[in-house]
C-alpha cells in the first residue's frame, strides 16, 4: 500500500503522466472495479476514467498549463506589441536623424541607413545654439525643481498634520486648482505679469509698473507661491504621503524641544525621501517639455529647449534654403534626439527610484 | 504640558479647553491648538497667497474680460475695457465659425478617450503586476511616453507613428499619397463589420478606438503607475480567501480586484480627463483666438465656457463612479 502511494506521488512528481500508466494503477486502487463481462467496452472506459481520481487531477493539471501557457502568450503578444507601439516611433526618429538625402527616398533602405551622415546632427547642433541653451535649461529647470519640492511639501505638511479653520475649503481648492485647464487663466496672467504691481511698490518707486514679460522671473515667482506649472498636483502627493507617515517620529522629536519649522525640515522632509523623488523628476520632467507657459511668459527664443526645438525646422529650412519639408524633417529628427537624450539619461538612471518612487509615494492615498 | 495637549481636539472636553484659553489668557499667550493652527496655516500661506494672486484674480479677470470688448495699449502698459454683455458668448455660439463644433467634438473625443484609457491601463497595469522576466524593463517602456510629452517631441512622434504602417525607413510618392489620405485601409475593414451586422455606433466606437491606439498608449502612463500602485495595495490574504472558497480568476476581478481598486477609478478619470482637456482642440481654439486674432474677449468667453462645460463632465462623471466605488475603510 504504502509502496503505490509512494509511487503515485513520484508519477505526480514527475508532472507527466502518459495514460498508459494511469491505467495501470487503476487495477491497484480498490474503489475501481471494472467489470469482467463487458471488456474492452467503450462505455465502461470511460466510466472508469470518470471515476479515476489520478486521472482526474492530471487532466486538471493539464488543463491549468494550458491556461497558464495561453496566457502567458496573450500577454506576452500586448505587451511586446505595445512596447512596439511605443518604442517604434522613438526607433524611426533616431536611425532616420542618421539618413543622409539618398537614403530618404531610397526604398531598400529600412531602419539602418546606408550612407549614414552626421550632418544633420551637426547642423541642428548650431542651429539650436546647443550648449548655451541646454544649460541656462538646466539651471532653469534644477532650480525650479527645488523651489516646487521646497513649496509644496511644505504646504503639503501644513494640510496633512495640522488643524485650523476652513481646512476642508482650502483643500478643496487645491483639488480645484489640479482640475482648472491652465488656459483659462493664460491671458489673465499675461496681463498680470505685463504690469506687474504688488502691492504698488513699483509702480511707486519707479513711477511704473514693471513688465515681466520676457524673462525667467514669472515662472519663480509662481511657483515660489505654490502655483507653477503642476503645483497642485505636487501639493496633493504630498498631502497624501504625509498623512500616510506615522505621527510618532515628529511627536517624539516634538517632545524633546524640536521647534514645528525645525521638526518640518530635518526630520519630516528626511523621511518623505519617495515623494520628494517623485515630485523631483515630475516637476524636472515637466518643466523641461513645458511650452505652454514658456510661449505665454514670451521666452526668449533661446532661452529654453522646448521652444528652441519647436522653431528648429522652420530655422533651418530658412537657413539652408532647404525646400523639401522631408529632409527638413530629418534635422528635426535630430534636434529631437539632442533634446530627449538628457532626460532619456537621468531616466535611465533613476529608473527604479521614478517608477517605485510613484508607487510609494501615496498618490494612492 | 506640551505631551498633554498633543492629543487631537475631539478627546478634549470642552471645559477643559475653556479652562486652559483662560489660563493662556491670563499669561497673555495662544494656547498650544491655537498655536498649531496659526503654524499651519503659516506653513500653506505661501500657496495660499499664490492662488488668491494668480487663479482667484485670473478666475475674476476672466470672467470680467470676457464681458467685454478689450483694446491692449501695451505701450503703455495697459487695457481698456468697454463693456458689451454678453455679446462674446453669443457671438461664440451663433456667429462663430467653428466654436461650437470644435466644443462638440472636444468633449466627445474627451468621452471616448477616458473610458479606453481607464479600462487600457487597469488592463495593462494588472498584467505588469505580475512576476515575469524583464518586467523592471516593461515597465520602464510604458511610462517613457510621459517623459516624451512636449509639444514639438509629441508631433514628431505622431508623424513617426504614422510612418512606421509603411516601414520604418523608405518614403516615397505612394507612402505620402496613404498618409495624406488617412483612413484609406480601414474603410475596407469598416465595410467588411458592416456586413457582419454589427450596428454602426459601435463600430464607430471600435474604429475611433482602434485609430486611437497609438495616442491611448502614449497618454496611460501615469494612470498605469497609479493602478500598480493600487494593485499592489490589495492584501494577498483576499486572493487567498477567494481561491480556498473556489473563485476562477474571472470572478476574482470582479468581486476583489475591481472593488479594491476603485476608489483609484476617480483619481485617474480626472486626471485623464484634465490630461486631454489640456491638449484638445478647444483649448488650441482659443489659444489662437487670443494670441493670433488678438480678440481677447472671445478667447476669454471660449475658455470659460470650455471650462465650465468640462468641469461639469468632471463632476458628472466622479458623481456616477462614486456611486460604485467601494470604500475598504
């Protein structure tokens, strides 16, 4: 007895049981009797298959590999096919910065170019001024990314571990402030930062009011006050993982004579590490392709890439008296590429922390 | 002292509050909730000042300019407003060429999209959440469209996208002549559903999705992130649960995946929405009614409306999800 079960167990061990053998063991359990009369009959095969429990869990084991394995192919097909949904684009745009004019309308040409040229690089280089732009965008874009975490975790803290009056209400207005469409308000902060006058002091120092217009200076100053580009947003993640924080760590650092101000800034900033990572490369991210501010705020044309890029087709086109909008395409191509590799580099590089980062940060609430 | 009056207002009674306030009164000081408050709303007032300056008196602005007719004298720094009503809504909704229309169609691309999206990226989301190989490099894939989001990037990857049906290389006079007519191959299979019966309306919706593809893929980044978040949330101990009382996976999604991660539903819908608000035609209308035709009114009129009607999609929509959502706490 013990020996048969030892040897079922082997043969579901071994995963693969030809049916041959699952016969054979059904001489030796004794529930299944076949009857001697009717041998060979079909009917009774297949009762006894039936009420073979051996051969009822291989069939079930079967039947789950057959599951697992379709859907391993279904998902397998969407994910590589979506993966090429994505990824194909960005494949076109870097080999075909690489064409030179003869492969462009050569049809044996496919993906790898056959005279490769560096000129389109060259010359969308130049053209963008690249160096000088890349980093004044830079500079631009670090440094509103550490006035966005710096506001907006702050206000972040206030919302989540404070008490005071009409708290519902402002945060309702924070969520108003994600969901308003930017352009709604584009031309009234146009004519905002046209004249601008806090408090009148321009106007009274120097007679008129000042106009911002032009420069670096409304995008800080909105986003000092916790209203730049995606504020809200940032705001909201960060109300969210500060509720998420256990209270104990600041009520212990609270007890031991730390001031609130100083509680905020070495202790809870510290621990919010997942949400300040997030919010940093959002607001990196968004910045750096912001245009939609930039072209309200008149950037200069060199001021930033994402408007540099999108004026680098007609520049050249103008430049080099190139009248075939295909091969102006190409240069633009490759301005393209000059312009994603930085974030394509730092993304690569915080991969892990950007994608888990998001995940902890409690945008889930 | 300080450990005491931690506790949150709720377990204090009131007439020990009533006493401590005099005793702080008569030290001339706030007490400790007192000084908590007035702390806090220190911590928020920078982004309090920042709404009241720039979206509560934008918000006004608006509303004020699209009342008027507006000449800009920037030489001098200034505006001169001359009041007519509410002609530019009028004009907006009667008179304007494509005001309307481009409205109609905004919304309606907006409804199409954000179910797909939703449902695309809960989809996808459940299917990254699982172990295999190489997922660390899958889902790096997917969220690489919202770091391609800028304007000239995105119009570029259209036109690549667009591209890649007739190969990734060559471009000749045939490829342009089938990009230029668009939608050439698909009348063909159109008129093959028609055949099988399929009534007309879903195949509009099938066909605007399946059109749709590349731009539902591109813009379900975020939303995939947020959903593994979520999925990742659920407790195991619920799957168990199901699977010892005898759950297919089928009904598995329905009764535990589905209800855990609907209150995500929301979060998602909306920011969807705000997402292909800001990239709609609409929008783009009334970019170009302001800084091109410089009719500043008008443009001002359209957001508005545009705005007011999207908000009330918004509300709509979190108004019939919040019906069943389901709330673990």
């Amino acid at each position: 007895m013990a020996e048969t079960i030892v040897a079922a167990d082997a043969a579901q061990n071994a995963g693969s049981i030809p049916l041959g053998s699952s016969g054979e063991n059904v001489d030796e359990i004794p529930s299944v009797n076949i009857p001697e009369e009717n041998e060979g009959s079909l009917l009774d095969k297949i009762r006894a298959l039936r009420e073979d429990k051996q051969f009822e869990n291989t069939r079930i084991r079967w039947m789950n590999r057959l599951k697992s394995l379709v859907l391993w192919i279904f998902r397998t097909v969407m994910i590589v096919g979506i993966s090429y949904v994505i990824i194909g684009p960005l494949i076109s745009i870097i080999s075909s910065s690489f064409f030179s004019d003869s492969d462009l309308y050569n049809n044996m040409v496919f993906v790898i170019p056959q005279n490769p040229t560096l000129e389109r690089y060259i010359n969308a280089f130049s053209y963008m001024s690249y160096p000088k732009v890349f980093v004044k965008t830079i500079l631009y874009t670090l440094s509103l990314m550490v006035l966005n975490v710096l506001v907006c975790s702050m206000v972040g803290y206030g919302f989540a571990r404070f008490e005071f009056p009409f708290k519902k209400l402002f945060f309702g207005m924070v969520v108003v402030m994600i969901v308003i469409p930017i352009h709604t308000i584009l031309f009234p902060l146009y004519i905002t930062f046209h004249n601008f006058n806090p408090l009148w002091i321009p106007q009274l120092a120097t007679g008129q009011k000042l106009n911002l217009l032009g420069t670096y200076i409304p995008m800080y100053i909105m986003t000092l006050f916790g209203t730049g580009l995606r504020s809200g947003l940032y705001i909201y993640i960060f109300i969210q993982f500060f509720r998420g924080l256990p209270k104990e760590i600041e009520e212990a650092a609270f007890v031991d004579g730390a001031g609130m101000f100083y509680t905020y800034f070495r202790i809870m900033l510290r621990n919010a590490m997942p949400a300040v990572v997030t919010v940093a490369i959002f607001s990196i991210v968004w910045q750096y392709n912001d245009t939609s501010y930039a072209r309200m705020f008149n950037f200069p044309s060199d001021a930033v890439l994402s408007i540099r890029i999108s004026s680098l087709s007609d520049t050249i086109s103008n430049a080099m008296s190139i009248s075939d909008p295909n091969i102006t395409a190409l240069f633009n191509n490759a301005g393209i590429v000059l312009v994603i590799l930085p974030v394509m580099i730092l993304y690569i590089v915080l991969q892990k922390q950007f994608v888990e980062g998001v995940e902890r940060s409690g945008i889930v609430g | 002292m300080a450990e005491t009056n931690q506790k949150p207002e709720g377990q204090q009674t009131k007439a020990s509050q009533n006493v401590k306030t005099a005793q702080a009164k008569k030290k001339g000081r706030l007490t400790l909730m007192q000084r908590r408050a007035l702390v806090g709303f220190l911590f928020i007032s920078p982004w309090f000042i920042g709404f009241l300056l720039f979206y509560v008196r934008s918000l006004y602005l608006a509303g004020v300019f699209s009342l008027n007719k507006i000449s800009l004298d920037l030489a001098q720094g200034g505006y001169s407003l001359e009041f007519i009503g509410l002609d530019n809504y009028i004009y907006a909704f009667t008179k304007h060429g494509t005001f309307s229309q481009v409205l109609v169609s905004s919304v309606t691309d907006m409804l199409i999209d954000v179910p797909l999206i939703t449902a695309f990226s809960l989809l996808i989301a459940i299917m990254l959440n699982s172990r295999f190989k190489g997922r660390t490099l899958v889902r790096a894939i997917f969220f690489l469209p919202v770091l391609l989001n800028s304007q000239a990037i995105v119009a570029a990857m259209d036109s690549a996208s667009r591209l890649m049906a007739a190969g990734v290389g060559a471009m000749d006079a045939e490829t342009m002549a089938d990009l230029q007519s668009g939608a050439a191959n698909i009348s063909y299979y159109i008129s093959i559903f028609k055949v099988l019966g399929l009534p007309e309306s879903i195949l509009d919706y099938i066909v605007s999705a399946a059109d749709r593809l590349s731009s539902i893929v591109s813009s379900s980044g975020v939303q995939i992130v947020i959903f593994i978040a979520a999925l990742q949330s659920i407790s195991p101990s619920l799957y168990e649960v199901a699977r010892i009382e005898g759950a297919t996976t089928y009904e598995t999604f329905w009764k535990v995946t589905l209800p855990m991660v609907s209150p995500l539903i929301i979060t998602n819908v909306v920011y969807t929405v705000v997402d292909s608000f800001v990239v709609s035609e609409i929008v783009e209308l009334a970019y170009y009614t302001n800084f091109t035709e410089l009719n500043y009114g008008l443009s001002s009129a359209m957001s508005l409306v545009s705005s007011a009607v999207v908000c009330a999609v918004l509300g709509l929509i979190c108004f019939l999800i919040s019906r069943y959502t389901f709330y673990y706490n």
